[in-house]
C-alpha cells in the first residue's frame, strides 16, 4: 500500500516555506483595535478545542466585552453549524470534504474559507513502560486495519508481531480511536488506513484527551491522536514510511519527514465579494499574531511561519490592519 507523507495542502502550504533551517518565525504582534464587542461561536474540532481556549482567553482579555461560546466535540460538527448560521468558527482537524463544501456553494454562492492556524503531528501513543522504539506506516495499517492491504493482507494483533519479547511478545494490542465524528479520525483512517476500515474491536473515544488516558491506564494499549494531548503516562512512538524513523518533532514535523503531519484549520463565512465581519477578522489575526501562535505552542501544537501567516491573512484581505 502506499502512503502519503503529508496531505496536499499541507504539503502545498509548507512549500511556502524554504525548509527547517530557514524557517522565519518572526510574527508581526496583535495590532488592538478600539470598541470591539459582540459575540463569536465556535463549533468544530475536539483536537483544537484545548487550543480555542487558549485562543478564547487571550483574547478577551483584550477585549472584555466579547464573548466567546465554544463547542468542541469532532470536526464533522463544524461544518453544519457554518452552514447553518449556528456558528462564525469552524475548527477542523481536517479540510472540508467536496460535499461539505458543495453545500456552501449551494447556499450561499460561494466556498467556506480555510485558515491555516497551527500544524500537527498525529502521534502513535503508547503506555510509558512500553519499550517499542519505531513502528512504521505499513505496521501502523496492519494493527487498525480490518483488511489490511500490506504484509500480505495479514493483521498485526500482539506486541510481539511487532518485535517486543518477555512478557510482551503473547499479549495484545488493544487499540484506541477517536469516533466518527472527529476529523482525527477521518485523517487517520485516509492517511494510516488508505481509506480502509478499522478493525471491529477498536475502542472508539469521544475526545482527544480520552484517547491518550486510556493509553496511559492500559499499558498494552496504542492509540493515535494530536501531539498537543501527549501527557506523562505515555510516549509518541516515532513513525518510518521508509528506511529511517522520525520523531514527532518541529523539525521533523516541517522537513516533511515525520509521516502523519497536518494542518489544523477554522474554518470562516466569507463572501469573495465583501470583507469578513469584524468580530471573526480580529479573532483570526489576533490568532495568527505572534501572540496567538505563542498559545498554540502552549497548547502542544506547532506554529505557522511568517510566510504562511502573510499568505492566510492576505487571502481573508487582512494583511494590511494586521501589520
């Protein structure tokens, strides 16, 4: 089977970029702007919802009469609530699929806007006494995958098969998921499984965090989720999709080795032939700022670099308040 390192539009958005070493994350800071108020929802990813918060936080403490709602519980809830008039934000985990997007177009004419707010890295969790140091891509399908189309079709289901001894080699995997509704999963299952079923005996969670905890209590456990969730009870085990194995590190993560990198997205209304309203456009550039990639990189995630902030805000016809 073969597998994509990087979706495309991460890979696109990272070759703005001129590789690890030249990385500028120098961020223009927040411009404050007098009077705003009102109020913002968010409905969307449960992956960034640790991150919204942050974001949320920041800023009404600038702007103390705004408020924010935030709803986090999978990326496939944000973009009904778009397109319904629920919600200003959507955060995703993952892009729009072509019928999400297709409803838009329908309703109001034009496409939903992606803004590009923080890189991932989808981690391979395992219990923090579990002593396995690499897993590849091709394992990686044969343990989730309910037909796997590596290895000769043939299921990894014991530690063991993936080269642990003592009292490791007879014991199974136990596997962890996020549930249907979460862009993770629909990451996962495009890029890990080749668009492929899961196993009917994975556990399914409802959240990020829950995903890694049960990791963390279940030291025969392995599950995936963001970087942002890694806790003590457990280690990120790094990924090969070749000869060589990678951590789930910045650097790895923006030289395009580490094999399960992606963007996190909000998704925003916004009309080609107007300006974004006021309240999104400051809530955007304010997480875009220097100040608001400094929470994401509180949250656990990684930052955009200056290139890909000066492309987002110009596309959302910001760039100029912002700087």
């Amino acid at each position: 089977m073969k597998l994509r390192a990087l979706s495309a539009a991460v890979a696109a958005l990272m070759a703005l970029t001129a590789g690890a070493a030249a990385l500028d994350m120098e961020l223009s800071p927040y411009k404050v702007v007098n009077g705003l108020s009102g109020k913002l929802k968010s409905v969307g990813s449960d992956t960034m919802q640790q991150e919204m918060e942050l974001w949320a936080e920041g800023f009404q403490a600038i702007y103390p009469n705004v408020s924010i709602e935030l709803i986090g519980k999978g990326s496939n809830t944000a973009p009904p609530a778009l397109l319904s008039g629920e919600s200003q934000l959507g955060p995703m985990s993952r892009q729009m699929s072509p019928d999400e997007i297709g409803a838009f177009e329908v309703k109001y004419g034009y496409k939903p806007t992606a803004v590009l707010v923080a890189i991932d890295a989808l981690a391979i969790y395992v219990h923090k006494d579990n002593p396995l140091t690499c897993v590849s891509m091709e394992q990686i399908e044969r343990i989730f995958a309910a037909d796997p189309k590596s290895g000769g079709g043939k299921s990894i289901l014991t530690w063991g098969e993936l080269g642990l001894t003592g009292e490791w080699a007879a014991k199974p995997i136990t596997m962890q998921s996020r549930n249907v509704l979460s862009g993770t999963y629909k990451y996962f299952k495009q890029h890990a499984l080749g668009g492929g079923d899961f196993k009917d005996n994975i556990k399914m969670q409802v959240g990020s965090e829950v995903v890694v905890s049960e990791v963390a209590k279940d030291k025969y456990a392995m599950g995936y989720s963001g970087i942002g969730y890694k806790a003590a009870g457990v280690r990120a085990v790094p990924l090969s999709s070749g000869k060589s194995c990678y951590e789930a590190t910045f650097d790895n993560t923006y030289a395009k080795k580490y094999p399960l990198a992606r963007g996190l997205y909000i998704y925003v209304l916004k009309d080609p032939k107007k300006p974004i309203d006021t309240l999104s456009g400051e809530f955007v550039k304010y997480v875009l700022s220097k100040e608001g990639q400094t929470q994401a990189k509180k949250g656990g995630y990684y930052p955009i670099t200056r290139n890909i902030r000066e492309h987002e805000l110009t596309r959302l016809g910001l760039l100029a308040s912002a700087n």
